[in-house]
C-alpha cells in the first residue's frame, strides 16, 4: 500500500485517490459494524433496505484499483496509505491544501474532516455509506460521530467538538455547515459547492473588485466610521497603502448571511475584505465579532454595538481631504474620465469598473451616485447642444466662457494659488443669468453643464417656496444638503421669485421672508458647486444678494441680425421649404425671442404638414400671429402686410 511520495499538480486526481481511501476506510468500518450486528441479524427498516452484503459491494467498486484482489487490506495498511497520500498535498506550495491550511490555520485533521464531508458531493454513494453507517439511508451525510470513527487520527471526542465549534476556523469561515438543531454530535456537516470546486481546483474567486495596494502587510481588524463617502473612502485607501494591503471590495447588499462565504473567498484571494455596514441585529453581530476579528475593514456609522459585539478592533474617524481623494481618484479611476468628481464614493466606482471599465459607463455611474438624493428636489436637464448652436451676442458669449474657465481653474486659483483662504473665498461659483423669458438662459445653463462635465438640475421653486413660515428654508436646507458632493449644477430658473427684494418688517411674515433670504444669501456662498440663477426681474433682486454674485451674464432681447440667424436654424430640418420665405423679412418686423421663433417653426410645420404642403410666409405669419396672441399683443397691420387678413383668421 505504500508507494513512493511523489508531488502532484491536479487537485482532482489528488482527491480522487483520497476517496478511493475513503471508501477503503468504509469498508472496514461496515465489515466492524456487521460483525456487531450479529451474522444474519435483521432488523426492521435497518438500514432501510441497505443490505450488508450490498454495502461491502458497493464499498469495493468504490475502492477501485487499491482493493487488494481476494480480499481487503489491513486497516494497519490503509491508514498508513492514508497519510502517505496526504503527505502528497503538502508538497504543493501553491495548492489549494497548504493555502487553506496558511490563510486558516487549519490542522491536517481539520484538512482530512473536508475530504470527509465533500465525498457525498462528490459521489452520491459515499452518502449511502454514511447512511448505512448511521442505520439509516435516508441520512447521507456526514456527522460528528461518524466523522470520529473514520478519521485516521487520534482525536478525542472534545477534540472534534472544538474542531467544530462555532468560532473554529472550519465553520467560522463557512468552509463546513453544522445544523445546530439536532445535538451536535448528530448533527449533518454539510459543505457548499463552491468549497467542493476550490477541492478540485477551481481558482479561488473573490467576492469583488480586488486593488492591489501591497502585499503581506499583518492582518488585523479596523473599524471606518461615519463621514462623507468621499472621506470614508480615502481613509480605506490610505489604510490599505499604509499596511500593505490588498483590499477586496464585498458587496453592498447588507448580506450579513453570506459575510462568511465571502471573506473566505476574500482571504484565500490573498486580500483584506472591505465590509460595507452589514444588516445585523446584536445576536448576529456577537456571531460576526469573531470573523471580522480575523481580519477586515468594517464601514458602519456607529462602532459602539459592534464593540459592545465583542470586536476588538482599530478605530479611524474619516476626515476629508480633497487633495488624498484626487491622488486615489486618479490612480483607481483615471483622472481624465471624472474630473469632476471631486465627492465620489471611490470604493463604489471601483465597483462600477469591475462591472464594465468603459469611460461613458463610469462617468454616469459617477453621477447617478452623487445625484441620488438631489433627484428628490430637483429636476435633471440635459442637452445634445454645443456653444456653437447658441445665438447670443458677442459679449454674452464671452461671459459664458469666462465662466466655464472660472469653474475649470477654480481648484488652481483658490487652493494651490491660496487665493481662497487669502480672501475666504469658498469653491463655490453663483453666476446670474438676467434676460427676457426665451432669450437662452436654460439652454445657455445646461451647455455650460455639458462643457464642464457636470449634471444639471433646475431646481423647481414651486416646491421650495411655502405659505408656511420657515418651511421654505427646511425646505432649501434639504435641497443644498442633497447638493452637496454631487457636482451638480443647480440652475434656479425665475429665481427673482424666491430671492426677492427685502422688504421693510411690518410684520412676522416679513421678518420670516428676511430671515429666509438671508439665510439663502449664506448658503449660496458656502455651496462648493456651482450654482447659476436665472431671472427675467433683475431689478427685484437687491443690492445685497447681487454682491454675492461671481459673475452676472445679460441675455437681452436678440436684434435683427440675430433674429435672422434663429429664424435661419429652421432651414437645417427635413421641411420643405417654399420659395416665398422671407427670414430678413421676419427679422425686421417681428422682435421675438429665440424660444418665440421656436415655437413658431414648430407651429407654422405642423400646418404645413396638416395641408400637405411646404412651409412658406402664409403659414409662417398665422404662426407668428397665433404666438403674438398667445402673449396678449396687438397684431399690426403694417407687420403682416397682405398676409394680414389670412394670418388673423389663421391665428385661431
């Protein structure tokens, strides 16, 4: 039975021979259990109908090529095979064995107490055995009675039991199952699946993204408390750098039941597990102590029950630092891809790489995790539209541009210039856009969003703005609280509504509304975003909160030579066009805005397309009249010329 100890490269065919052993093992054990029995003795349901005769048959078809012909050989023998052929897996630095044995500290009778408990997983024969064995079949699985019988080492009883108990390795780390409900030393050991493939040599898997930050640093247990994600994320970044670690990200789906399975696979994927708050109540978190004990970072908002838990385990309070977080952004994410994302969770996008490392695929992962909670206040814009397609005049334009750069170096002038704190000026950028109603300033905002890379929101005032007294401010301190670290654009159209004229106190209303602007005054200046307001009033906004401004844009009423280039924006579509169209004509007469102009190309296409026909002047000046009363205004005749009579009747 001895043969010479030779190394093996497949865990399979290692374990193959192991359960020829096995069944070796077994068929002594059945030849030890018959001869208690008694010759011919049967009892009912013994078994349940697992002869003795056709357990030995089985049990020497299972045992193969090692069953010595005519007869079986020596348990003597058998257990000196037995070690021979463990002593094989040892000799495999890299194997699966002696890496379960390092990262878990496991014993070779814990390693043999595997084998054991795969065998029905791998052979549904070794389960009836074990159901012979246990007097019946219909329990084919392995139990710690059974277990103390078979193994070829000499363990007590108590022992086994230690071997086996809840903060043991073995079960600690989910590589056994142990149902409590029956007493323990009939209890079914069980073992996942995923155990049975790393047996047979599947590469351990872990449970997410891994980032190599060092190697072989000692493990130990480290609690992240409660901060802004982009806080608690540096800190674990540094934390894994500092002690050489590499960090595996697990999940954030709370799932206390599978943290076991996990950081095992975590741990023999060579990595510290980063454990997001998982959902447990104090029994579980007193059964999870132990585990993160091992070894992990846990991010929970409160370390007080976890140590009331029994976790003895480093603390760190996460402090942010915007100069760390873009060094990390930059080496996890590429800092070309979100140079914006000056809050992001960087744990949380690693997470979102893994998943798909496309550029378009982080960015928006980026920015629906920074904008979550601001969808609950705010409404997204967005535009297909570049600063070519705004019709504006010249210095307009320029400001927009000032604008754009402002924001670009902002990070440049204020913190590595030490302009900021030289001048206490915060990150934060408030621009105003003034103008008519459709001059461009929603456009105007979302483009200068899309050049910055940054998502807009126009912030919906109807909802802000309360008869109540203080409520407008609770509810203003919910949308900046929501705003902050999402770099967003909060774009507040008909702000004149809202941050209007200080009134004289005549009353408690008058004090509230002066106490809401106020207070809205100092929000602003402390938003590190950028926050752009539009009004159509500026004259109702007072001295005070214009002071506040970074920048105050005009967008006035388009002259002639504008109005002809947003008419001529028609001529890009697919409509036919007829002959008679006179733009200059239009733009002489007719002082609209650029949303104006719109709609009438809209309406005078419709028409068209109701008639069948292309769209020329008679169809376009029932548009036009149609939107001048729509405002109220007075059609003049002298405007609409001949066309004046059908354009009137055509308005309706």
């Amino acid at each position: 039975m001895r043969d010479e100890a030779r190394p093996f490269s497949d865990p399979a065919v290692w374990l193959e021979g192991a359960l020829q052993l096995l069944a070796l093992r077994l068929r002594h054990e059945v030849a030890l259990t018959r001869a208690l029995r008694g010759e011919d003795r049967r009892e009912q349901f013994l078994g349940l109908f697992l002869s003795d005769a056709e357990a030995e048959a089985m049990l020497d078809e299972m045992s193969g090529r090692l069953a010595a012909a005519g007869g079986v050989p020596a348990l003597d023998a058998v257990m000196a095979a037995w070690h021979d052929h463990a002593a094989l897996r040892r000799r495999e630095p890299l194997g699966i064995w002696p890496r379960l044995a390092q990262v878990f500290g496991l014993a070779e009778a814990e390693l043999d107490l595997l084998v054991l408990a795969a065998a029905p997983a791998l052979d549904p024969r070794f389960g009836r055995a074990y159901g012979y064995l246990g007097e019946d079949v219909t329990r084919r699985h392995l139990t710690p009675a059974l277990a103390h019988r078979l193994l070829p080492h000499r363990l007590d009883a108590l022992t086994l039991r230690r071997m086996l108990a809840p903060a043991a390795p073995l079960r600690l780390f989910a590589l056994l199952r142990l149902d409590e409900a029956a007493p323990r030393i009939e209890a079914p050991l069980g073992i996942d699946e995923e155990v049975v493939d790393l047996l047979l040599g599947a590469p351990p898997r872990p449970p997410g993204p891994v980032l190599p930050l060092g190697q072989g640093g000692e493990t130990g247990a480290v609690i992240v408390t409660a901060g802004t994600p982009d806080a608690i994320s540096t800190a674990v970044l540094d934390l894994g750098e500092a002690r050489g670690w590499a960090l595996c990200l697990l999940p954030e789906d709370g799932r206390s039941d599978l943290l076991a399975a996990r950081i095992r696979a975590a741990r023999l994927a060579g990595a510290v597990p980063v454990v997001p708050d998982p959902a447990a109540g104090a029994p579980e978190r007193a059964a999870l102590a132990p585990l993160l004990a091992e070894g992990a970072v846990l991010i929970t908002p409160d370390a007080q029950p976890w140590q009331e838990a029994g976790l003895r385990a480093d603390q760190i309070d996460p402090v942010a630092c915007e100069r760390r977080h873009a060094v990390w952004k930059a080496r996890l994410l590429g800092s070309a891809t979100l140079t914006q994302a000056r809050h992001a969770d960087l744990l949380r996008l690693a997470r979102s790489k893994a998943r798909d490392p496309r550029p378009d695929a982080l960015r928006h992962s980026a920015e629906a995790q920074a904008t979550a909670a601001l969808t609950q206040h705010a409404r997204r814009i967005a535009t297909r539209q570049g600063m070519e397609d705004l019709v504006l005049p010249r210095p307009t334009r320029a400001a927009l541009e000032r604008l754009i750069d402002w924001q670009t170096h902002g990070a440049q002038v204020l913190g590595d210039w030490g302009l900021g704190a030289l001048f206490g000026k915060s990150r934060g950028t408030v621009a105003l856009f003034k103008g008519p109603s459709g001059t461009g300033k929603t456009m105007a905002a979302a483009i200068v969003g899309a050049r910055l890379g940054l998502p807009v929101f126009r912030v919906d005032l109807a909802a802000m703005v309360s008869k109540y007294i203080g409520e407008t401010e609770k509810n203003l301190e919910r949308l900046f609280r929501a705003a902050e670290g999402s770099d967003a654009l909060l774009f507040f159209d008909e702000a004149d509504s809202l941050f209007g004229q200080r009134s004289e106190v005549s009353d408690a209303h008058d004090r509230y509304a002066n106490l809401e602007t106020s207070y809205l005054l100092q929000r602003l200046e402390s938003f590190d975003g950028l926050s752009i307001l539009a009004t159509n009033l500026a004259q109702n906004l007072d001295a005070a909160f214009l002071r506040r401004f970074d920048h105050v844009i005009e967008f006035p009423m388009p002259g002639p030579d504008l109005r002809r280039a947003l008419w001529e924006r028609g001529l890009r579509s697919a409509a036919p066009i007829a002959a008679d169209l006179d733009l200059g004509a239009l733009a002489e007469r007719f002082e609209m805005t650029g949303a104006e102009i719109r709609n009438c190309w809209l309406d005078a296409a419709h028409r068209a397309a109701a008639r069948g026909s292309a769209v020329g002047m008679e169809l376009i000046l029932q548009a036009v009249a149609a939107e001048l009363l729509k405002q109220g205004k007075v059609l003049k005749k002298a405007d609409f010329g001949s066309h004046y009579v059908r354009a009137r009747g055509g308005a309706g």
